[in-house]
C-alpha cells in the first residue's frame, strides 16, 4: 500500500514537473523573481504576506514555498514550514546559524532528499518533524550534528534504507516515529543493550514491512522499553513464539501492546496470506500455549535471589514490601535493595515463601509489581538426590545404547558365521528389553521423578517406535540421532 502510494506520487511529480516546465516557461519570463527563488534558493522571508512571524515564532505553513525562506531572524526558535513543496533540503538552506531554532518543522512537503549536511545550522533543535514527506533512505550519520534532539517524526515517508548510524549521535533522543514506511529490518540497534539510544523510551516502527522480529532480544528488554516499543500492523508469520510474546507484554499491560491490542496481527502460513490477530493463534490455528501470569521465583535454601522490579517507566523511585505487606526494615535484615531497585534476600529461610510487592512510582505513574518466591525446604546438597537421580538415568541411557550398538554390530556377524540360524535375531532383542526394563525398574526404586518424569522414549520400546516417539517428542536429542543413524 504504502508503497504504491511513495511510486505513484513520484511518478506524478515527475510528470508535474515535467509539465511545469512548459507551461510554466511562460509564466517564468513574466515572474522571473519568483521562478529564480524556486529553483535554488528562497526568497527573503515575507512576515506580511505568505508567514506569520510572532516574535521567536516563524510560521510559513501552507505558503507554497518551494524553498526555505533566507534571512531568518537569528533569534527564530519555532520555525513551521509545514504543507509546502520544499523537496530538498540542502545544506544551506540557512545561510546564517539558527542557534536558538528548538522546533523544525518540515512536514507534508514532499520532501525527497536530505542533505548529509542539512542540519548543521540548527543544533539546538529538539523537535523535528519530517513526517508526510517522500524520503526513501536515511543516510549515515544525517542525524549527528542533533545531539539535543528529543523527538524526531518520520512517519508517512517511504523509507526503506537505514543506514545502522543513522541515528548515532542523538544522545538526547526520547522518541523515535518510523511508522507508515517501507522498513523491513527490525533495528534493534536502537534498543539492545550497550549499542541502544539510552535516552529512547519511544520507537514506533508499527505499520511498516517488518517479516521477522529478533524475539528473543527483545523479550530479555526492560520493561520500560518494551512499554513504548510500537510493532503492530507489520508483516509478521504467526508463532507461538510471537504469541508468546505479545500475551506476556499484555499481561503485564505494556501500553505497545494493549493499546493496539487489534492491530497486532500476523500472516498464517499458505497461499492466501491470511492475517489474524495475534492474541488469537492460543485459540484457532496454532494451538499455542496459554501464557502464565504470575512471576515466580525458585529457590533452596541458604541460597540467594535477586527480585527485579521491571517497571514500565524508566526513571522510578522503587520500594519493596515484604511478604505479608511488611514494609522492607531498614537495618538487620535478609532482605536489602540494591542501588538498581532490585531486591536482594538471601540466604534464604523456609519462611521467606510469599508474594513480594515492589512499588515503583513516577510522577505520572504508580505501578505495582508482585514476584512470588518459592523456597524449597531443602539446601542445594539436598538436591543432591535430585542430581543422583539424573545421573543413574544417565547410566540407564548409556548402559542402553551400548547394548543397542551390541546388538547392531555384532549380531549381524553372527548371523553372517550362521545364516541357518535366522531365528536367533529376536533373542538379543528379548535379552536387550528386559535389561533395559529392568534397569528402569531399578531406577523406579532410586528415583521416580527423573525417569518417569523426563521419559527417555526409548526405554523399552520396540526400534521402529522410537523414531516415532522422538519425532513426536520434537526435539532429538544427540543421543536419538545416534540411534537414528545407526538404524538407517
Ligand atoms: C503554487 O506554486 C505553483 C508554482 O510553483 C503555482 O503553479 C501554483 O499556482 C501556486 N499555488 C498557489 C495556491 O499559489
Ligand atoms: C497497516 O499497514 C498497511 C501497510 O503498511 C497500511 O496500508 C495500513 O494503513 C496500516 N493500517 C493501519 C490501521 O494503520
Ligand atoms: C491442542 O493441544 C492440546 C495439547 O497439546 C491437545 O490436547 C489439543 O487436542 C490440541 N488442539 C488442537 C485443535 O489441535
Ligand atoms: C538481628 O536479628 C537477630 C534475630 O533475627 C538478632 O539475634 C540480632 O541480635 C539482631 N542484630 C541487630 C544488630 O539488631
Ligand atoms: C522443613 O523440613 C524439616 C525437616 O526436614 C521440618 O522439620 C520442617 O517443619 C519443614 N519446614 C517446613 C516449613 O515445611
């Protein structure tokens, strides 16, 4: 859509240009200042005509300039130029530097080309609106003289390329708009940790191209980020994964996702392309899994935890309430916040189990956040057995694929020596199934978690069932492709 919408209106400027050019010539002989303005630079700034000026205040908005005005006052601090046909901005689009200038506004121009050097003059600005325009590519470092920029508009444009320091250098940067364009590379540059802008707490890359999301990355985000990051309406293939994701972010009421609760849909596999809501994949098509609410927290005894309070807003004032409700004590303690707002308890006692309540409180938000923590009754050597567990299932799976590979390799040998003797082939698989049965059974006896629990598939089974069962099972483990490859 988009696009076709950045490919017809360059085509029709083209052919208006074009067209400009003879039937205007006429017109250009009898307006020859006009004419000569438009073409390279503007004309001198008219505050009685074509823009209001009010003190600091420079509006030319729906003037039909095709240039920026020349001699600005020094002292111009809002400038809108806003619903022009200013297509290029170059670099000296302002003779003289606007060292006050904080509010640029550009939009609805048609704007096509940014010069590498276009804000120089204007490193004061805070505010720069370039939505509605044509830009197609970002290039690198455009943005760098910018450092006190805070909100940067670009949505509305066809935006395809950006360059991975497009953006570098706007330290102050609080919000970022690149919806309605052409992107599909998520860039996570701009909010992974160590590489992000660390004053960004808006991005809105929603309605643009995007086909995959780095998940993971952006699931490992602070809460704060993830609460202003905008990706709805984009082209993404429906996953539980993403469902996953987008529920979680629901749950905990991330503004990204509640807000735009319907629009965060994805694209089904197959022919037709079909979009569906994303909070829907748990019922329909993939079946994926229900999300749990709750935070939860394991632990052993004597052991410590860290309960991170993983707030929506950045910039908190933080406070923990212990299990109960009990205000965190000052002095003498278990329980101690960090310097980062998390809380640290430790070592642990059987009664520190319960529900802890960080609140964090900004001067427009109060959140409230509850982390459950279960503390078993056992130290960590106490889940020793646990571990003893585990490793006589490890010897059960060792002890089998030995016989397995016994069985494999050497009684073909045999029958080889004794090809009258076919019948003997299903005495080693009788002898392998009842060791292997009887090594589980004993370890039914030592612990029955590990091995009725975790379910190696192949524990007594016969061969042509354990390929099913592993590929039911989803995830082959190495030694099921050992198996594997030694059946095939
Ligand atoms: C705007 O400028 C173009 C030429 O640049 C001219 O053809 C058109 O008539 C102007 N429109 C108005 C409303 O002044
Ligand atoms: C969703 O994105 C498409 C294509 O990017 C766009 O045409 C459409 O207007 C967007 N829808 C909304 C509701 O923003
Ligand atoms: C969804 O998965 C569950 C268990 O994983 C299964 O019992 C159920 O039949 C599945 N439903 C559909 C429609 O596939
Ligand atoms: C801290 O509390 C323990 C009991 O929980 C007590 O024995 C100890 O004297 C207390 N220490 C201080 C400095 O209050
Ligand atoms: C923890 O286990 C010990 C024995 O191992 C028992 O005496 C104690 O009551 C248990 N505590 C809780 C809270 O279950």
């Amino acid at each position: 859509m988009g696009d076709s919408l950045c490919h017809s209106h360059r085509a029709t400027r083209a052919v208006l240009r074009r067209r400009s050019l003879f039937t205007v010539l006429p017109f250009a002989l009898l307006l020859p200042t006009v004419r000569v303005s438009g073409q390279s630079i503007g004309g001198p700034l008219d505050c009685r005509k074509s823009c209001v000026c009010a003190s600091n205040i420079v509006s030319c908005s729906k003037t039909n300039l095709s240039n920026v005005p020349i001699a600005l006052p020094k002292y111009t601090a809002v400038l809108d130029l806003s619903f022009n046909s200013i297509t290029r901005l170059r670099a000296e689009w302002t003779p003289v530097k606007l060292s006050r200038l904080h509010t640029l506004v550009l939009s609805n121009n048609g704007l096509t080309f940014l010069s590498s050097e276009a804000f120089v003059s204007v490193t004061k600005l805070q505010y720069l609106d370039l939505s509605s325009n044509r830009l197609r590519l970002l290039d690198e470092f455009i943005f760098e003289p910018l450092e006190h920029l805070e909100v940067l508009l670009l949505y509305s444009n066809c935006i395809s390329q950006i360059d991975r320091t497009a953006f570098s250098g706007l330290i102050s940067l609080h919000k970022l708009y690149l919806s309605h364009n052409l992107i599909s590379r998520f860039p996570l540059e701009l909010v992974k940790e160590r590489s992000r802008l660390e004053t960004l707490r808006l991005l809105d890359v929603s309605s643009n191209r995007i086909k995959s999301l780095p998940l993971q990355e952006l699931q490992a985000l602070p809460a704060w980020i993830k609460n202003g990051l905008y990706f709805h309406n984009n082209s993404l293939p429906c996953s539980c994964e993403l469902y996953d994701m987008v529920a979680r972010w629901n749950l905990k009421e991330l503004s990204s996702a509640t807000d735009f609760r319907s629009s965060h849909t994805c694209v089904l596999p197959g022919q037709q392309k079909e979009k569906i809501a994303i909070l829907d994949l748990s019922k329909v098509n993939l079946n994926c899994s229900e999300v749990k609410v709750m935070e939860e927290e394991e632990a052993y005894l004597e052991q410590f935890l860290v309960l991170d309070c993983d707030a929506k807003q950045k910039d908190t004032t933080k406070s923990w309430a212990l299990p109960g409700n009990i205000p965190l004590p000052k002095a003498n303690t278990t329980a101690v916040m960090r310097p980062d707002g998390s809380l640290q308890i430790g070592p642990l006692r059987a009664e520190d189990t319960g529900v802890y309540t960080c609140y964090a409180t900004s001067d427009s938000l109060k959140e409230t956040l509850y982390v459950t923590v279960v503390v078993f009754n056992s130290t960590m050597s106490g889940g020793l057995e646990n571990l003893k567990t585990a490793y006589t299932t490890l010897v059960a799976c060792l002890v089998s694929i030995v016989m397995i590979l016994i069985y494999l390799y050497l009684t073909p040998c045999r029958c080889a020596c004794c090809p009258d003797h076919g019948l003997e082939k299903t005495n080693p698989m009788d002898s392998l199934h009842s060791s292997t049965v009887s090594i589980s059974q004993a370890n039914k006896e030592t612990g029955q978690e590990g091995v009725e629990g975790r379910g190696f598939p192949y524990r007594h089974v016969g061969f042509s069932e354990i390929k099913d069962q592993l590929e039911q099972n989803g995830r082959l483990n190495p030694i099921g492709s050992i198996l594997l490859q030694s059946m095939d």
